[in-house]
C-alpha cells in the first residue's frame, strides 16, 4: 500500500529553501555554536553551559537559584539541573540562606579552579569567532541576539502573548 501524499500549497512553495521556519534557523545556528565552543573547551572538565553558569557565580559570589536563573536567561528548572550536576561534580555547592526557603549556590575552589582552566580556551573560541564574522557582524549579531532575547519581556505577558493561541477552554484571570 502506498503511503498518502499530503498537500500543502505553503509547504510547497517553499520546500526547497535550508530554512523555512526562523525558530529552526536559530536552532541550528545554536546547536553549530554550542559545538564549536565545547570544542574549544575540549581540553577542560567543563562544556559552554556549565562555563557560563560558572561565570555568574564568580560574578554572584553566592546567589539565589531564582537570581540565576534571571541571570541566565532560563527557566528556572533548567538551571536547577545545571546546577545540580555541577554540585554533584563538585563544581559548586547549595548551602542554606537566611531561611529554609532559600538556598544559595556558590563556586568551590573546584569550580573556579575549572573556571580559571576553561577561560583560555573560551577566550581563543571568541577571538576566533570574532576574526571569522568580523566586527561588524558580530555586533549586529549580538544587537540582534538581544532585541530576541528582550522579546519576551516586551510581551506584556510572556509567551504567546502577541500572538493569538488556541483556547484551553479555561478563562484567564485579567491582571491589573
């Protein structure tokens, strides 16, 4: 039997184009620059995400798991196993803050010794980065990256805000 053959009129103007969709370009272009600079840390006991978060605790010192998470630009579940790997790894540790709420995560001499290694590398990965695209585009990116990063804030109201979604049947409540 031969498998059905859907058609749609979208799709098919624009089947032979590498990137439709400009989420999937942004995807790609991460996943090719997460390589590069995990290859470029190849040498260290860290990758790029772990360096990062390491970086914000240097600058922190000790911080909140929510701060973190701001910090980074991520959910906070995200950063919470990062941070539990690198705890386990004993990059890091969670000590208790002022409160039972609220820990606090902060660099052990492991991690910033790993911090120290890794920045080198991460250095020459930039500097490559930079030579390669140039200084023009690599400011216009960055210009770029940020007006994406910003998007959601200037949603009023998260995700999908801006955009009409399907309904769950369920009523928000209006904020305000």
């Amino acid at each position: 039997m031969k498998a059905k053959r859907y058609h749609l009129p979208y799709l098919e103007d624009v089947r032979n184009r590498r990137h439709v969709c400009f989420s999937e370009q942004l995807r790609s272009a991460n996943r090719s620059i997460t390589k590069l600079y995990n290859e470029y840390l190849g040498g260290t006991d860290i990758g790029i995400a772990q360096f990062s978060l390491l970086i914000r605790l240097y600058y922190f010192g000790e911080v909140k798991m929510s701060r973190l998470a701001r910090a980074l630009e991520t959910e906070r579940t995200t950063v919470a196993r990062n941070v539990q790997l690198l705890e386990r790894s004993g990059h890091l540790e969670v000590v208790a803050g002022e409160d039972a709420r609220h820990r606090l995560v902060r660099l052990t001499p492991k991690g910033f010794a790993s911090l120290e290694k890794a920045l080198p590398h991460w250095r020459r990965a930039q500097d490559d980065l930079l030579k390669h695209l140039g200084p023009a585009q690599w400011d216009a990116l960055f210009k770029g990256l940020r007006v994406l990063a910003e998007l959601e804030r200037l949603q009023d109201g998260g995700p999908g805000a801006a955009a009409p979604q399907a309904s769950s049947g369920r009523k928000k409540k209006a904020s305000g």
